[in-house]
C-alpha cells in the first residue's frame, strides 16, 4: 500500500498542522510523517527542550526538512526550559537514547534555511486565531509551549481543533517514576495548566506508545531505497533501537512514540480513548509528582480530555512504514 492511498477517507486535506518538536529521533519520525501525509499541510514547526535543547532542537529540526526536501517549512523557537526553573540541562539517559546531538549522532547537511524571527509562541497563537477549527497541534516533548501561549492569550486554549499530545501514562507506569512520563516530568505544572484548561484534548501516552514497535527490518527496507534521506533515517532510527536494547527498555525494537500522536492527530481511528477530565500532580511531597490522572473531584462534570488507552498495533505499523517509504524515496 502505498503512502498516498493512506487515510483519504477522512477529507482532511485543509487542515493545516503545527508541531512542537524536542527533536530527538522520534521526533524525526514523527516529522517525516507529517511532511508525508496528504491529508494535511504542516505550517511549522516550535522547538522545545527536552531529548536535547530547544537550540539545537531547532537546527535538527531545520536539518531534517531540508534531507527531506521541505525547506518551505519555517521554525520558530519556543520555551528553552520550563516554568519553575531558569534553565535546562539535557538528562545523560536522553543522550544515551537520543545521541548528544538529539538524533542519533548522524550528521545532517545543514539547512540553507534559519529560524524565524517570530517566537514560536507568537507564531502559536496566531495560528490558532488564523485557523481556528482547521488546525491540529501536535506537541511531542514538554507542554511549556502551548501553557504560555494560553498565559499570553487565554482564548489560544478554545480556538485550536485538534491538540494531541504525546506524553503521559495513565494504564501503565511512567518511564521516569513508576508514575511520571518523560515530556510531563520535564514541567508538570505546565502540562496541569493544558490539560485543564485546553479543548479538544488527546493524550497519547505510552499506554499506546509502547505497544507500536519498529525494527531494524523496516528499516533494512529503507536503506534498500538508497537516498541520502533513506540512509540518514535508517542510521538514527538504528541507533535508537540498539539503545532500546542496550538499555533493556525493549529489545523486541523501539517505540514510535511520536510519529503515532500525529497519526492519531489526523486519524483518531488509530486509537480506542478513554473520557476524563484529566489533571497532574505537582506537589512535589506527594510521591507522585507528574503523573497524569483522572481528576476525582470533577466526576459529575462533562469530561475535558481524551486518553488514548488501546491502538490498532498492526495497522499503525504497517501504515506508518508505508509513509515512510513514501517520504524518503525521493
């Protein structure tokens, strides 16, 4: 099946995709998938911190879209660290994951293309008063991005049709604490100012995450592509499944953590949610810092969120290594 029949039942041709990217390696798959997919049309791209610093989140980011021929894309720079803190230093786990540069440690021709002028927050929330209903924002690291944009202005949190977010554990325990995902660890009191205050609210956590695996067969299939792109892709997605294993995080193969929040962003058929009026913990002296959970004292109100609690494993697979091999076969 080839990356163009994918997913044209929905009509989603106008909407118009924003995505806020740490870009480490999945970052990147999620990046390639949004450039492939015909149903929507990615307007750009926010950096965050997080698998790396937002700084060179920002040039990984303007790197992967000239490999892969999308140099319109612009990128803005968002929030280099989060609301209680004045600064952001890179985890050593997340270099031994993501590589010290955030992608593998592969080196990219660098992009004849620079970061706008704009704050990616500005950029936001322009967007949404643009786009309103017609757009989806997709943010893959820490949520301290969208929560200024709603500081800044509060209507950004009822304009934006689609934010789906990956990030979080509510069926499973977190990868940080036995309650706490990375992305939301990274600045809880952010991530519980979104998820009570933004609509039209999907969180994909590794409830789903980590039931969608990929190997080095696919990605033997992109090498047999031969481009630079194919090739490139290949040798950060190795080095991420080879720390999967050398971790003992998974030695089945690696987690397509992002690339499936925006495949669920466009097509929510990916994935069975859950209704709740999601909140997270922030006291500290609690014991579960960052965890992301149904919020007990709004039961008999009308739920505000979505959690993503089961994935159609094999068609998400199968569809995502078909865009794949659509995007970088040019």
């Amino acid at each position: 099946m080839s990356a163009s029949n994918i997913r044209h039942t929905n009509n989603m041709a106008h909407k118009k995709m924003i995505l806020d990217l740490d870009t480490g390696i999945d970052d990147a798959l999620a990046l390639a998938y949004a450039v492939g997919d015909p149903n929507v049309d990615l307007i750009g791209i926010i950096s965050s911190y997080g698998n790396t610093l937002m700084t060179t989140a920002a040039q990984n980011s303007l790197n992967l879209l000239h490999l892969l021929g999308a140099d319109d894309v612009p990128v803005f720079l968002g929030e280099s660290h989060s609301s209680t803190t004045n600064h952001f230093d890179v985890m050593p786990i997340s270099q031994l994951i993501h590589g010290e540069n955030g992608i593998g440690d592969v080196t990219l021709e660098t992009s004849p293309r620079s970061v706008e002028q704009q704050s990616g927050v500005d950029f936001l929330i322009e967007s949404a008063h643009k786009y309103n209903d017609d757009l989806i924002f997709i943010p893959t690291g820490p949520l301290t991005n969208l929560a200024s944009a709603i500081k800044k202005d509060s209507a950004v949190a009822t304009l934006i049709g689609n934010t789906t977010l990956m990030g979080g554990a509510l069926t499973v325990p977190g990868n940080v604490t036995p309650f706490t995902e990375a992305n939301i660890h990274q600045d809880p009191e952010d991530a519980d100012f979104v998820f009570t205050r933004q609509k039209n609210l999907t969180m994909v956590g590794l409830d789903v995450t980590l039931r969608t695996l990929l190997t080095k067969k696919e990605t033997t299939a992109w090498r047999a592509l031969d481009t630079t792109a194919a090739n490139k892709f290949a040798e950060l997605m190795d080095f991420y499944i080879d720390a999967y294993a050398n971790l003992n995080i998974d030695k089945k193969g690696a987690a397509l953590h992002d690339p499936l929040a925006v495949a669920v962003g466009i097509d929510h058929t990916y994935v069975s949610t859950l209704p709740l009026s999601m909140h997270v913990t922030y006291d500290k002296e609690s014991g579960d810092y960052g965890r992301t959970i149904g919020n007990k004292d709004k039961l008999f109100e009308p739920t505000t969120s979505k959690v993503a609690v089961l994935v159609d494993t094999n068609r998400f697979v199968s569809d995502f290594q078909a865009m794949m091999l659509s995007v970088l076969k040019k």
